[in-house]
C-alpha cells in the first residue's frame, strides 16, 4: 500500500511507519502484514547504513532507525486472540468430531465447525456473502475459482508461517500456486493439497494373473498403455453376457484429465495455450486418447455404462477380485491393504494379492509423468471474515495433528516433505508399495494444465460430455465421429460461457 515514490528516508520516518503500520494492520493479516513491514524496515535500515557513512546525516539516520525499532517492535507484539467462528467444508472422514473437539480446546477462544463439501451450496453461500472460511477442491476447481476472484491470498501468510515453510511444500501444492489463472503452477499461493497420490499408478491383482497364466507385469518398469490394454484384453472374463472379471478399469468421471496427462507426455494438449479453444476434434492425437478409452469399453474390458459396476464403483469389484488392472493411484492403498488400525482391505482369497505398479506411458516417445490429477486440497475464500483466525485453523490442519494422522494412515502422500518420512511400511505388502512410490514420486514434479473457464468438479466438462453421449455411442446408435463431434460442440459452447462469466 505504500507508493512507489515513497523514498528510503520516508521509511525510516517514526511518523510514517507508524501511521502505515496502522493502516495496514486495519485493512491486511495482522501479525503478517506487521512482519513484512518490520522486514522491509530492517533492510532499508542496512542499504541507508551503507550509503552514509561517517557522515552527520548517518548519525541522524541511525538515531531515527532505533526510533523506527521500537516503535515497530511494540507495533509487531502478537494481541490476544478475540473469539472468533471459523468453518471448513470438508469430509467427516478427513475432519473427525474429535479432532474438531481437539481444536476448539486447544485453540480457544477460536472455533472451527465443519460442512460436507458441496459446490452448489459453497457458490450460494459465496453469493449471500458467507461463505465457509476453507473450501475442499481438487486441482481443476483451482483456476476457476481464482478467475472468478474467489480465492484469498495466502502467500504472506506461509511466508511467515511457523509449522508451513514454503520450501517444505511437496509438488502438488504447485496446482495451488499462480499468478494468473492461465498460468498455474509457480507464484501466489492460493490453498493447499490435503494429501496427494500419483494417480496414473495402477494396481494388478496377481491371483487373477495366475489364474488366466498371465505374467505379471513388472513394478519397476512401467509399461506402454498399448500393453495394458493388450493385457486386459487377456485377462477379461465373461460368462455369456456376464463379466466375471474385467481385464483393466480406471477412475471414471476422469477421462479428460488422463487425456490431458498423455497429451501433455507428447508435447500437446485439449487446450490452447489460452484455453479458449477445445482441441478435439480433428485433432489425431487427442481423438486417439478418446479411442482407446471407448475401446476399452466397447470391447467389454473396461466397466461401461452398459457393463458396470455390481457394487457400485470399480474399487469395490477390484478388492472383490473382480478387476484385475485397476488404475486408482496410491491414495487407494488404505482400501487395498487396510491401515495400520484396521483389518479391511482386499477379500478373501484375493487378500494379499495386489500389488502397485508404475503409471504406464502414452505413445511411443512419451515423457514418464507420474503426477496427481487430482490434487485433493482446499482454497480459502476471498471474503473470509477473519483472517488471522482463518489461517490458524488452516495450519493446525495442514501441518499439525491431522496432518500427522493422515500421514501416518497410508491413504495419501503428504503434502509436506518434512512428513515422507511417515509413510507407512509395516509390513510387506506396504514396503512394496512404498518402494514403488517413492520412485514414481520423481516423475511426480508436473502441473498439469485445467482450463478456468470450464467446470472443474466431478466430473468435469469433457468428462460430463464424453459421458452425455457414450451409452448411445456404445449402443450403435451414434458413430464414435459423431461422438466426437458432440463433445467438440458442446466444450466450445462451454469455454465461450464460462469466458463470458469471467473476462
């Protein structure tokens, strides 16, 4: 806030700083606005030191800097927290009661209450003008969300912060970071990954494998998507028009951020470079990730919506031993192996029997990606009532007991990396899964690129369209070029919408 014409020796003003020190700490973060003043005030103190010396003005400069200290200093001493409510919308199994509970004692006179997650009633809450404080979003809400100017700033905040050091962020927390919403990846911080999982990694059930006399595939070398299909294909089960196992299954609702992933591996993309062009149709390499993907159905190796699920979602029927290739990522390891604290996991005969694998490569030149498409975390909404309360409930969550919780559970990488170390490995089958882990976690440095004008929910736009036509597709009743053509239309329509909602 302060004018780009405001010389050095105005700073070192005891009137000014003080007079700014107020203003700002009436319209910014308290503590941390505070800080950042104290900082600049140090420096400028040391360049007038140096330009000055053994000069009268020197000693008039120091005399006014102790001054400046002082003044600052009783500025800076941290005021007693006044009661004030902050909420979060977040999952009962990610928030518990009693962490909640935990919280509001050990936190007092600050409360924390939590919401179920729901998109529709955070932007009607956003709207009414009180929103919760802390928003649960995956990765592609992200820039839409910051388009629309509903994100907070928190950069000062983890510059100063004690238990979240920026440098101590892990990779994913890229997704959250951007100083335009075309441009994701590097600069202001926006919110946080929860815990994150490379989530092209996939899961192979090695009974299933024995039992078709299928080699098992390697979890050191990852493997071309031509070999996974090729292998589902072989290890697809029917019984008339009865699936007994499917050969290869992924996380459906998802299609367009795998596409993106492979894309991105051979140097294209869905998207122009800024995002107001739907490159689709037309497009070989884009039409190529689509088929494959509507192969794998149409030929019955894939769940589909004329072929799905028993239970309800492919992760039921792969711990049932009912999918043999399952591509989920590591986050679902608490449901392959169970936790620590539990006895759940895969069943029957197929306890035991699961092993990950290596996120497979698109195409033959393809880059080894193993990064998050989901990047499951939480933003802060731009009107947040009080801030400084805001970002200790933020931080107790992000890097204290239920980070540590989550860490310790198995169900996700943390996000910090001073956590790593927690990564379970108590018994065999999690040091396999571990070992495998930490090596793709090297290929898991890429942000991949989600357009802020389309929806980013779940599932998102070109999954939602891909998903509007497909049963009749896979019925005969449209070509898979009309199929095409479909979703080419129904995305430019979108991207011009959500571009007029913006721009």
């Amino acid at each position: 806030m302060l004018s780009k014409k405001t010389t050095r020796r105005d700073l070192l003003k005891v009137s000014t700083v003080a007079g700014t020190a107020t203003l700002l700490a009436a319209c910014q973060p308290r503590i941390v606005e505070v800080t950042r003043i104290v900082r600049e005030v140090v420096e400028q103190t040391v360049i007038q030191k140096e330009v000055v010396k053994e000069t009268v003005v020197q000693k008039e400069v120091v005399k006014e800097t102790v001054q400046v200290e002082k003044v600052v200093t009783a500025v800076v001493k941290p005021t007693a927290k006044v009661p004030a409510e902050v909420s979060i919308m977040m999952w009962g199994g990610e928030l518990s009661d009693d962490e909640l509970k935990q919280f509001n004692t050990d936190h007092a006179p600050y409360r924390l209450s939590r919401l179920d997650p729901d998109q529709v009633r955070f932007y009607a809450m956003f709207a009414a003008g009180h929103p919760p404080d802390i928003y649960r979003v995956q990765a592609p809400e992200v820039p839409g969300l910051m388009a629309r100017g509903m994100t907070f700033d928190l950069t000062p905040y983890f510059e100063t912060s004690k238990y979240l050091k920026i440098d101590d962020l892990g990779p994913p927390v890229n997704y959250y970071r951007g100083d335009s919403p075309l441009d994701i990846g590097k600069g202001k911080i926006w919110g946080m990954v929860k815990d994150w999982s490379p989530d092209c990694t996939i899961w192979v059930n090695k009974l299933l494998f024995q039992k078709a006399g299928v080699t098992a595939p390697s979890d050191t070398t990852p493997m071309a998507y031509a070999q996974v299909m090729e292998l589902g294909q072989k290890l697809t089960k029917k019984e008339g028009d009865r699936t007994l196992a499917w050969g290869f299954d992924y996380g459906h609702g998802w299609e367009e951020r795998y596409w993106e992933v492979w894309l991105e591996a051979n140097g294209k993309s869905l998207f122009s470079n800024d995002f107001t062009k739907f490159q689709f149709q037309g497009v070989a390499e884009a039409e190529a990730c689509a088929k494959y993907t509507f192969d794998l159905m149409q030929n019955g190796i894939a769940q589909s919506p004329l072929n799905f699920s028993p239970r309800g979602w492919g992760g039921a029927d792969f711990l049932a031993g009912q999918i043999a290739i399952y591509q989920f990522g590591f986050w679902f390891s608490g449901a392959v192996t169970g936790t620590a604290n539990t006895e759940t996991g895969m069943e029957g005969e197929n306890k035991g029997q699961a092993i990950m694998i290596p996120a497979p490569i698109w195409g033959d030149k393809g880059k080894r990606i193993s990064t998050t498409i989901t990047a499951t975390g939480y933003v802060v909404a731009k009107i947040t009532k009080d801030p400084d309360a805001m970002w200790d409930a933020f931080e107790w969550f992000s890097a204290r007991e239920p980070a540590m919780a989550r860490a310790k559970g198995g169900w996700g990488v943390p996000a910090l990396k001073s956590l790593y170390q927690y990564i379970p490995e108590y018994n065999e089958e999690r040091k396999q899964i571990k070992r495998v882990l930490l090596e793709e976690m090297k290929y898991a440095d890429w942000v991949v690129r989600f357009n802020p004008f389309l929806k980013g929910g779940e599932p998102a736009a070109v999954a939602a369209s891909w998903y509007n036509h497909l049963e009749r597709t896979l019925k005969g009743e449209l070509s898979f070029e009309q199929l095409i053509g479909a979703i080419q239309g129904e995305i430019e329509e979108a991207i011009k919408e959500g571009m007029a909602r913006i721009l």
